[in-house]
C-alpha cells in the first residue's frame, strides 16, 4: 500500500438489509481489522438493527441511517454498497470526494466506460443522469485473483457478479495462455435463488422455482457483455461468447461449466491442471481439483473458496473447466471483503472463510 493510501479500519455498509448487504456484515462482525460504524439504508432508515434483524446482533446496536455521504465520511474509511443497480453511482462520486473508498457490488462500476454500461443496463440509464465517466475510467474490476496490485491505492473498485465470477476464473487461464480459440466459447451455468435479492419476486417464490430448473436470460444476459470484457483483455483480441443461465431450486450456490476448442489437441487434462494451479498458486480463495474430481456448489456452500477442475474430451479436442462458488460470498459479498481486504494491505483471505460446514 502506498504511503499516499489511507489504511481502511472503519467500514459503512449500506443496502445492510438485503442478502448482500447481511453477507456482508456478517463477515465484517468477525473480521480481526475491520469494524461496522455505519448502516445505511432508505426503508429501514431509523430502525435499530437489532429490531430488523435479531438474528443478526452486532456488537454495536446501530441505527440504520439515510445514506447521507457527509455522515458517512464522518464515520468510515471505506464504504460497501449493495445497491440495485443504478442507485451506487448517485452516491459514489460524493463519497470519493470526501475520502471515503468505495467497493461497489452492483454493477454501475464494473465497465470503465459509461456507454457500456448504459447499454448493458438500458433500463436503469434511462431514469439516470449519470456523469461520472472520470470514476468509471479509473475503477477497478474487483476479481481479486486477476485484478493484482491494482487493487491496493484503488479509489471505486467494481466487485464482480457471480456469474461473472465464476465463468471468468474458469476461462481466463485459458485465454491469457492462448489455449483455446477465441470463436465458440460456451458458459452453462446454474444458480440457486438468492441471487435474485430479497425482493419479492413471483418466479423465485417456492411453488414456481421448487423441484423445476429453468433457463432465463439465454440471448443477451447482462452479465454477457461483463464476461467478453474481461475475456478480450485476457485474450488481448475482442472475445464474444455464449452464456446462458439457469435457476436451480436451491437457496445459494453457483456452477459454471465452460467450454472451448483448444489450439492443441495434445493437450491433457494433466497439463491444463498444471497451469490452473500455477495461475492460482498464491490465491488462496482458489482450489483447482485433482482431475476427474467435479466440484459440487455443496463444497463451497457458505465459504469464499471457489473449486476448480478442468477436464478434456480427446474425441472432440473439447476443454471443459467447472467451476463452483458460493453466489452470496465469492460472488458477492466476500469478494467485495476480499477486495477490502487487498485495499487495506491484508493478506487477500483475512477474515474470510474457507471451509464449509458439511454437509
């Protein structure tokens, strides 16, 4: 951390109430560096949070308060937003100005230009007037294990989505290392229901997504322009692929399984595990499995820990790299305390858990 970068202790949280923003805090109230001193919220402004959730004390009984960023800044070294979309970037510039570093884990902060991002959420750029492509250019893609030094004197970092996690951990060796071709590339994909909020919503209700698996999103899923972002970087050529998810009637849990034709067909199994576990050698919160061992979202169900293994069909000179996470932890609020912690000079795992309680 340069001298130039104030160190993070003192952490507001704001959207506490919704599934991020609980993970969140959750993570926090056992953190050995950081501590909560600031909840925000716009519904649940004015409630105790001992009152909203009980099963969820903290060790200070806050108040949850209007996401005011002069209160904020008075208070906190750093900020999590879990925000709908959209709602991040009105309070985000405010908050840089006054010292205050944000790790954003919607998706207004996760392309460096604006027009994507107004193309990808045209919905929400409609009701916005956003002018803050100068926070765009310099946010950072929160992927800790891909993102390295740049994360540590980083004002606004974007945390990934889950999806977006997951594929990219799995396809990016591929690409950075010129192993596979860039055409025909295919995410399968599977998430259980909380990555669709708190929020009511009929599809997620039990009757309608219990004992059923559904596709939704198959042309043009947001997260599709996020992942050929960070592919084209890797592959250094512009990458366009197919993606396509599914609900799974499980509460969280996530699996992509990624495939691609690879340049050489000598290729084995063996030999992509190697440069899987070189890649991930000094990230912690990665595994890459022995080959034939298939990761289960079960395995990483409440930790931080995404599990790896990669396999190759001879017949078809086909790679096929599965990956598993937990949706509400790497792919969302422990990344974002991941990210906090590299920001804060930590090792990338503090506070951070790694094994799951099974089964």
């Amino acid at each position: 951390m340069s001298a130039a970068t104030p160190s993070i202790k003192r952490v507001a949280v704001i959207g506490a109430s919704g599934y991020g923003g609980l993970q969140t805090l959750r993570l926090l109230e056992d953190h050995p560096h950081f501590s909560v001193t600031f909840l925000g919220g716009e519904r649940s402004a004015g409630n105790r949070w001992s009152e909203l959730t009980p099963f969820l004390p903290l060790d200070r009984d806050l108040v949850v308060q209007s996401p005011d960023p002069e209160a904020i800044a008075a208070v906190a070294d750093a900020a999590v937003l879990s925000l709908p979309n959209g709602l991040a970037s009105e309070l985000t510039p405010a908050l840089v100005e006054r010292g205050v570093r944000v790790v954003d884990l919607s998706a207004d902060y996760r392309f460096n230009d604006l027009s994507e991002w107004a193309s990808t959420y045209s919905s929400e750029a409609a009701t916005r007037n956003r002018s803050d492509q100068t926070l765009c250019s310099e946010a950072i893609y929160g992927l800790v294990e891909w993102a390295g030094e740049a994360l540590v004197d980083a004002r606004v970092v974007g945390a990934p989505g889950c999806f977006p996690t997951a594929s990219l951990l799995a396809l990016l060796p591929l690409l950075q290392q010129g192993l596979i071709e860039g055409e025909g590339i295919v995410i399968d994909a599977k998430t259980g229901t909380s990555g669709g909020g708190r929020a009511a919503k009929e599809h997620l209700l039990l009757a309608e997504a219990s004992e059923s698996v559904a596709p939704y999103g198959v042309v043009g899923h947001r997260h599709t322009a996020e992942i050929e972002q960070l592919a084209s970087r890797a592959s250094g050529r512009p990458i366009q692929l197919q993606f396509t998810p599914h609900l799974i009637p499980m509460v969280r849990g996530l699996l992509a399984t990624v495939y691609g034709r690879l340049r050489d067909p000598g290729l084995t199994a063996e030999d992509l595990k190697t440069v899987y576990q070189a890649t991930y050698r000094d990230h912690p919160c990665v595994e890459v499995l022995p080959v034939g061992t298939y990761p289960a979202t079960k395995w990483v169900r409440q930790t931080n820990r995404a599990l790896i293994s990669v396999a190759v069909d001879k017949r078809t000179s086909q790679v096929v790299v599965m990956s598993a996470i937990d949706n509400l932890l790497k792919g969302q609020a422990g990344q974002g305390v991941q990210c906090l912690n590299v920001m804060a000079g930590l090792p990338q795992q503090t506070g951070l858990p790694l094994l799951p309680f099974y089964p």
